[in-house]
C-alpha cells in the first residue's frame, strides 16, 4: 500500500504499548496522521547468544497485541530490521515524514543512537521529538541540596515520594485517539524464525495488578516457593505497562512494592549520571579486587551444579524460564562474587543473556550492590550464608525440591566450596583491596 499523504512516525521501542503512552499522546495530538513503526535493531539482535533469547518471543507477542490493537483503529504496525539510523533515512526517502516522536531511553547505547538520528533527521528538515515515559523521574530532575545525584536511596527516596505530584502520574490517553492512524493495512509480526531465533511458547503473559497479590507483597514477597511477586518486570521492561498506572496502584496499596518501583528509577538516574558503571564499579575502589574467576566454577555456577541447593534451584529457574525470583537473585549473586571470588561482571553479563526482565540499570545496580561495589550497596564484609537464606525463606525446601529434584540424592553434587573458607578468603582478599 503505497503512503503519500505528510505523516509523522511514531518509532515504538520500550513501550509496547496504546494506553497511557506519553510520546504517542504526543504524536496523535500534532496536526499530521501517524504511522506507527518497530525496528528490531540489528545493532542488539546480532550480540544475543545462540539465537535461542527467550525476549524476542516475549518481544513478538508485545507487538502481536500491539498490532492487533492499531488493526482495530484502521491502521497497523510497520515492523522493520536493521540499523535504526539507516532504515530512518529510508523512510525519510519513502514518504513526506514532518516528524518523528519517541518516548526516551536512557541506556548508552540508547542515547548514542538517539543522536545519531536526530542529527540525521535534523538534515532533512526533520525533528526528532522525545518523551519521558520509561519512568517517573528521569535525568537530573531530582537532585540532592547541593545539586549532586544521589547515591544512597533512602534520600533519593524521600526526595521522590516528597517531589510526586499528581501530573507526575497524568493518565496519556493515547489509546482513545482514534482518527489520527495513517490508513495503512500493511502491517505484519514476523515469526521468530524469520530473525533467526527459536520461538518461545508461553512466555507472553498480560500485565494483571492483582489487588491481592500486591497487598501481600510485603509478606510474600522473599519466599521464592510462593507467587508472591508481581511479574511485572518484562512488562516494565518493554513498555506493555505503563509505569504510572503502577505507581498510583502501589501508592495506593502497598508502599513495600512502591518502594521497589522507586529503586527501578534509582538505579537508572545513576546509569544516567554515571555510565561508567556499565563496566567499572561504582565505587572504584572495588576494581582493584583480585578476583580468582576460575572458568570451571563460573561453569558449575551458571548451570545450577554448585551443590548449594538453594543457588543451583535459582539458577535452573533461570536458565529454563528467563526468570529468578528476587530474594534467590541476591543469594546467587552474593554466592559467585564473594564465595567464588568471580568478578560481578560475569554474573552481571550472564544475568544480561537470560533475564526476561533484563534491565541494563537495575541488574547493573542490584549486581554491584550484591558485590559491595555499588551506590548504597550492601557492606563488602556482609556475606549471604546461602544456607542459612534458604532455611529462612525457604522452610519447606519447596523452591528446591522443585528446581533441583535430586537434591539428596547420589546424582546430586557436593558442594563446591566450604562456605566458611569461602567467607574468610573473600573477607581477606576485600579487606586487602578496599582498605590499600
């Protein structure tokens, strides 16, 4: 169907979504119709392992709803591969484009690229509009007195529930603005096969607040045997939830799960702010650490054979479904880096390959906060006994006897390392770094 009528794109990327979508608000209010597109970026997709990520399944199933839902106002999604700053210029050499809205993001990456085609839309006449919608508070937009970021949470924290205003959580009717579509009927979601990946069944779920789950959370939440957290994180992740509606829920029912949204904008203010952290710790003390990093313990790690039940149970949830339950996350965390001595980057990096809800802020700010190299982490001397968090939070053994069902079994492996000369080796070898 050929276009030739002035238009503007709307380019979806983390908010796969019609409600409440802040920059196509934007972009259906403006005098021109909108053609909303998708670029899988092969800039991303050529760097996932194996072609088995689990994301573009949850990815193409987002876009199928999404797809389904522009069919029904006339119109339908334009999905495209390769470079964005290249299939941009194509489009520019297709149709009358008057502008190009988006909503932010605020990864390095993100924000490289985002200059990139703004400064080649720029040549063309063309302006790139953006908008914050990835979160509540974005950039610089909370400071401390003296107008430095914050560092420690229970400030910024503070700062953020004292700032909140009720325009902060302005519902964006986008999704009731229906005669602004361009007519275009052309729109298809590929298969996954079609980008070179396996295609995931099941993995796509619609974003439910459960009143009675969020209620609980504060309760439940640490016992990974319960469904006791939310499974929002992809949702957040891609954008098919918006973050508001999220807040004015939370604030309304459980400031425990609040405070866990609060964290999500916390750690992306601080990528923003300092995206060294990407791949330095945040406190640059920590990288004169000597870690052992053996190979064949990173090996037993990832594939849940460290003969620590309650390690080898998250790591095989991981690795089966792209998702580990929170509390276990910390506990397998604190394991690799401290007990094992394996530098936070590699577990960080593995995190990053199979995590549905891979967030590069969050698992970068939770990872050093677990190795004590963070903003308000954890003490580098505080060592998780994972055996001591699992007769905790998992009393029944439930969690592993479900993850590992040959624990206590002759099949099952010893354990890999003794936790108490794990524990002092790690409390020497740190001491020696932080305190040089």
């Amino acid at each position: 169907m050929k276009i030739i009528l002035p238009l503007v794109l709307f380019w979806f990327r983390r908010d796969l979504r019609l409600i409440d979508n802040a920059g196509l608000f934007a972009a259906l209010s403006c005098d021109f119709k909108v053609l909303p597109i998708f670029i899988f970026d092969t800039c991303i997709l050529d760097k996932l392992e194996k072609k088995t990520d689990k994301r573009i399944s949850f990815i193409l199933a987002a876009l199928q709803q999404l797809n389904n839902d522009l069919i029904e106002r006339g119109t339908s999604l334009l999905v495209l591969h390769g470079k964005p700053l290249e299939v941009l210029s194509d489009l520019t050499k297709k149709y009358d484009i008057k502008g190009v809205y988006t909503n932010e993001d605020y990864e390095p990456y993100g924000m490289v690229r985002d200059k990139e085609v703004g400064e080649m839309l720029k040549t063309k006449g063309i302006s790139l509009f953006s908008f914050k919608d990835h979160v509540i508070f974005s950039k610089d937009s909370l400071l401390t007195g003296t107008g430095k970021s914050y560092g420690v949470f229970t400030p910024y924290s503070k700062k953020w529930k004292d700032t909140l205003s009720m325009n902060d959580l302005k519902v964006h009717e986008s999704e009731t603005i229906r005669d602004k579509w361009v007519v275009y009927s052309g729109g298809r979601v590929p298969r996954a096969e079609k980008l070179g990946f396996k295609t995931f069944k099941n993995i796509y779920k619609e974003p439910v607040l459960d009143v009675a789950l969020v209620s609980n959370y504060h309760r439940d939440r640490d016992f990974p045997a319960i469904d006791g957290t939310t499974l929002l994180g992809p949702h957040l992740r891609f954008g098919t939830i918006s973050i508001r509606k999220c807040v004015r829920y939370a604030w309304d029912t459980n400031q425990i799960w609040l405070n866990q949204l609060i964290w999500r904008d916390f750690f992306i203010q601080i990528l923003w702010h300092f995206p060294r952290v990407v791949n330095t710790s945040y406190r640059e003390k920590f990288d004169r650490i000597e870690w052992l990093n053996h190979e064949d313990d990173f090996e037993r790690w990832k594939n849940g054979k460290t003969g620590v039940p309650i390690v080898d149970a998250g790591m095989r949830q991981l690795n089966q479904t792209g998702f580990m339950h929170n509390r276990v996350r910390m506990i397998v965390a604190s394991f690799l880096s401290k007990h094992l001595l394996i530098d936070w980057r590699w577990g960080e990096a593995y995190f990053a390959s199979k995590l549905l809800d891979y967030e590069l802020a969050s698992n970068n700010g939770n990872w050093q906060w677990a190795a004590g190299s963070g903003v308000d982490a954890s003490p580098w001397f505080r060592i998780f006994n994972p055996v001591l968090q699992s007769h905790k939070f998992d009393p029944s053994g439930a969690y592993v006897k479900k993850w590992v069902p040959e624990f206590g079994t002759p099949p099952y492996p010893d354990l890999m390392i003794d936790l108490d000369f794990g524990r002092k080796r790690c409390l020497e070898v740190f001491k020696r770094a932080v305190q040089e």
